[in-house]
C-alpha cells in the first residue's frame, strides 16, 4: 500500500484530501519559513510558493518516519499589486490588506512538492536479506509545480472586514482570506482552480503523482468511499 504524508499543519489541507477520499498521514515540518526566503532571496510570489513547498517536503522527506512513503509539501503565498502577501499575523496587517483587496483581485499561488521516498531499484539491491522485497518500489522523484487562482473580492465595510478579522480566521491565511471558511463570503469569484486557493491543488497533486508512477487512485481510501 503506497502511503502518502502531508507537510503541513493546515487542517484545511488534511481536510481537502480527506474529503477527496485519500487517505494520508500528516507530519509537520520544522521549517523557518522566514530563513528560506532570506536564504535564496526569492521575492516573486510565484517561486516563493514553490520554494518554500520544496523546503517543508524536503525536510520531512528526511525524517525517519517519511520512509517508504511519498511526501507532498505545499505553501500558498498571495500576490496583490506586484506584492507577496503571506500570512498577516496580526489585526492590523490583515486590516491594511483587506481595506486595499476590498472590491479588487489578487493572485494566490500554491506551490507543490512531492518526494518520493521510496526504496528505489538500486535501494532494493542493497538490501541482501531481501525484506522490503514486497514494497513498492520507488523512483526517487522530487518534482514540484504551482497552480493558481485569481481571486475576486467583493466590496467589504468596515464593520464587515473587523467583524472577520475579529473571528482570527484571517490571521494565519495567506492573503488574510480563506474560501472555505467565513471568508469565502467576501469571494466574488475564483478564475482557477479553486483547491489551489484552499491550498492543495488535488488535479496538481495527481499530476505530480504521475513522476512517481503512482495513481491518484491507489491513494483512494475505499473505506470512506
């Protein structure tokens, strides 16, 4: 059975997946986001995302529990007038940036990373007692992509923006927004694929599947179905 782990902390990921019918465990990666970006000096909205999904695969990919499995790691960094938005923190980031999305559009890209950290043909060989003989074998693919969305906002008051901001959903959102939650009542509309805006792409995931020579639907858990 192929395991699939996911490098994220976002119950909104666990839950897109889940919701999908595959199955995975999470395990969360120590990465300093703030170091990567300094480290690489990457300021495009675009890469961003996709470094930074690299760093988290990456370094769960080299823990002892990622053994044997594929590992996807994912970020989501928004872009709004040539500027890279990440998660505001506080009240009064998320408040500027609102007051400004209000009635406009932005760009939110997630960044994808998978590693496949199976035992690849060689790894096989090198193993004389033959144990993992029945284990799938892997391919030693680590391949990424982003898939992104433009994303529409209505007009927000005052009141209506505090009101959200008040509830703390936006604080630790990318953008200061989500759609699946109560923000996707300010969502005009998404030209895009709209998992990529809740932060996994599940077309972009089975695509990204296919360098590992899996199918999404080996991934399927036929106990939720």
């Amino acid at each position: 059975m192929t395991r699939l782990i996911l490098a994220s902390q976002s119950p909104a990921r666990t839950k897109l997946l889940t919701d999908a019918g595959i199955r995975h465990d999470v395990l969360v990666s120590d990465v300093d986001e703030d170091a990567v970006q300094a480290k690489y000096g990457v300021t495009d909205a675009h890469d961003t995302a996709l470094l930074l999904a690299r760093a988290k695969a990456e370094a769960v990919a080299a823990l002892p529990e990622a053994e044997g499995a594929l590992v996807i790691g994912c970020d989501s960094v928004f872009e709004f007038d040539g500027e890279s938005h990440g998660k505001p923190y506080t009240a009064d980031v998320a408040r500027e940036r609102m007051l400004r999305m209000s009635g406009s559009q932005g760009v939110l890209h997630t960044g994808h990373w998978l590693v496949d950290c199976r035992d690849t043909a060689a790894d096989a060989d090198d193993e004389a007692d033959g144990a993992d003989a029945d284990s799938p074998e892997g391919t030693g693919a680590t391949v990424g992509a982003v898939s992104s969305a433009e994303v529409h906002f209505a007009q927000m008051s005052t009141y209506d923006i505090d009101a959200y901001i008040a509830t703390g959903e936006p604080l630790h959102c990318a953008g200061s927004f989500t759609i699946d939650g109560l923000g996707g009542a300010f969502i005009r509309k998404v030209d895009g694929d709209p998992h990529a805006v809740v932060g996994l792409s599940i077309s972009t995931l089975r695509d990204l599947l296919v360098h590992a020579k899996v199918r999404i639907t080996e991934l399927w858990d036929n106990d939720e179905q």
